[in-house]
C-alpha cells in the first residue's frame, strides 16, 4: 500500500509538471503575446506601473514555470519545486476566483493563444492542479531521490529551454495561434459586423491619410503588409530596411502597404504607401514590429520579421507558388519544430 501511495503521489506530480512546462513553452513561443497578457492582469490589478515591464515579467514568469514543470517532470529539487508550485496554483486559484466573481473582458492566457479558458474553466483547471498538487505534496518530504541520468535530462531541456526562450525572442511564434495565421483569410474590418469580432477572425481595417478606408486593397492581388506597431521606435536603418522592401514589392508587381497607429517618425519617402490601422491588430497581425506580411487575394501567405524581411527573390518564389501550398508548408515547418522539441524534451525528462 505504501509503495502504491508513492507511485500515485509521483504520478500526480507528473502530470502537473507536463502541464506547468507545456503551459510555460507554449507562453515563451509567443513573448509579445505573453507580455499583453500580462499586461492585462496589471491593469486588472491596478498594477499600470508595470505596464511597461510587462513583456519582461510574462517572458520571466513562463520561463519559472517551465523550468519548475521540467524539475517536477524529472524529479529534480523535489521539495524546492513543490513548495514553488503550490505556493504558484494557490495564488492563480484565487486570482482567477476573483476573475470568476468579476467577470471582466480577458482570457487568463494560461496556454498562452494556444487554448483559450473562460473563467469557470480557469478556475476548475487550478482547482484541479491545486487537489493534485496536496496529494503529490503533503507531507513535502517523501524520501525520492532522483537518479544521476534524470539530471542529466533537466540539464538538457533546462538549456534548450533557455535557447528557445532567446530563439523567440528574436523570432516570430514557430507556431502562430492569432486569427492572422499562416493561411488566414483577411476580412474587412469596416463593414461594422460585430459578429465577425466576436469570432476572432482575420478582420484587418485600415484607413489613408484622410481618414478613408482602403480595407479592399489587402484584399484583390499580392500585397506585402509591412506592420510598424510601435513607429517612433524604430530607427533610421530600421525604417531605410523597410523602404528597401517596399521598392523590391513595387518591383515585383506586388502592393506595399506601410501600417501604423500613427505617423510619428515614419519617412516621408512612404507617405505613397502609408496607411492607418489599429496598435492591437497590427500587434497581432505580426509580431515583429516592423514585420511583414505576404497576402494573395487576402490569404495570408507567409510572414518575416524587421531583422528578416524579404528580397526581391523571396517574393518572385512567393508570386511563382500556389498560395494554400505556401502558406500550408510555412504553417508546417513551424508547428513541427515546435511539437518535435515538445516531444524531446518530455523524452528527456521522463525516459532518462
């Protein structure tokens, strides 16, 4: 009975580490869309101070949690990682008990864009975690020790983690969750249709200098949406990079469309293209500020950050291709990578 008791306390520890590193994982793929989660349980918190830190406390926060899911998965610091960890679900079952009794408009983000909870949900997950978490943890001490190997294993995923941390944080999301995604049809956001809203599709709206909107031209022929969500931060090198981009387009015989919330620091040089559009949808859209976007007849094909943005051949290959299959292999490459690094390193920590 004993040794049943022992494994059934192990197991429980299991499955909460696999959920707290794949929870984590799945928030450091993304550190833009962490850090607007983030923000918004500051300004639920009435925390507005660290609105300007949020990126940083989303990305270290997703990094903690998996890190402490990889030691509860491999058995590493057994007693660090339980009192982490139950300190950590009975916070979060209180905080999304407030949110419950509350109600206000916000996804707890718990799986990052992956998998989106209403506050019943939240609150029954942790809930959940919290009764899993008593039995795998009380009494802290239990006598497990973990073996030479599965150090070994948590060393390695502890450094992959890190290099995928960096990796994304330099990058886009290998795998793209937002209504924007690889394959995604643009819609037009000016039609006024809440219906469309409420679905989370790929409504993009956007206006010219006179305030008309222009939401039909992302949508007929190949366009390269060139997003700048945060203009005044960029650089003169940054924006002779984009200006680059545009005349290889204009070259192609593809549309440039330079997107901003404002025209603050933007280059007169592309006053012709420059249009107006939402920080949030652009934010979501791509996730490099200054990112850009290939769209066929409003299907998003294929997206480049600021440090990657496409040459004149990336587009010639893009205008050659069959737009599903392009933005079908884009989707692929991403989404494997993601999941085949998921896969190796819960083989790490559990075979080991």
């Amino acid at each position: 009975m004993h040794k049943f008791h022992h494994s059934f306390r192990r197991f429980c520890a299991l499955l909460i580490g696999l959920v707290f590193f794949v929870s984590g994982m799945l928030k450091l793929m993304d550190p833009v869309g962490t850090g607007l989660k983030m923000a918004e349980y500051f300004k639920f918190l009435h925390l507005d101070f660290l609105l300007p830190a949020g990126k940083g406390f989303g990305v270290a926060f997703a990094l903690l949690e998996a890190l402490v899911g990889a030691a509860l998965v491999s058995g590493i610091a057994r007693k660090l990682a339980a009192i982490v960890v139950l300190a950590l679900i009975a916070f979060f079952t209180g905080l999304t008990l407030v949110l419950y009794l509350v109600n206000p408009e916000m996804d707890c983000g718990c799986f990052g864009e992956a998998i989106h909870l209403t506050h019943l949900q939240s609150l029954m997950k942790n809930v959940v975690l919290l009764v899993l978490a008593l039995i795998a943890f009380i009494p802290l001490s239990d006598g497990y020790e973990a073996r030479k190997p599965k150090k070994w294993g948590f060393a390695v995923v502890s450094l992959l983690t890190l290099v995928f941390t960096v990796y994304s944080l330099r990058s886009l999301p290998l795998e793209d969750f937002t209504a924007f995604s690889y394959g995604s049809q643009i819609l037009s956001g000016a039609t006024g249709d809440d219906d469309l809203q409420e679905e989370n599709l790929a409504v993009l709206s956007f206006s010219d200098v006179f305030g008309e909107y222009c939401d039909d031209l992302a949508g007929v022929g190949e366009v390269l949406a060139v997003s700048v969500y945060e203009p005044e931060r960029l650089d003169s090198l940054q924006w002779a990079r984009i200006a680059t981009v545009v005349n290889d387009a204009l070259v192609c015989g593809v549309r440039p469309l330079v997107l901003t919330p404002s025209a603050d620091g933007v280059p007169m040089t592309l006053g012709e293209c420059l249009y107006f559009a939402d920080y949030k949808t652009l934010l979501t859209m791509n996730r490099s500020n200054g990112g850009a976007t290939f769209l066929s007849d409003g299907l998003i094909e294929d997206k480049w950050t600021l440090k990657d943005l496409p040459t004149g051949e990336d587009l010639s290959a893009l205008l050659s291709s069959e737009p599903v299959e392009a933005a079908a292999s884009s989707s692929t490459h991403g989404r494997l990578a993601f999941q085949g690094m998921l896969l190796l390193c819960v083989a790490l920590l559990i075979l080991l």
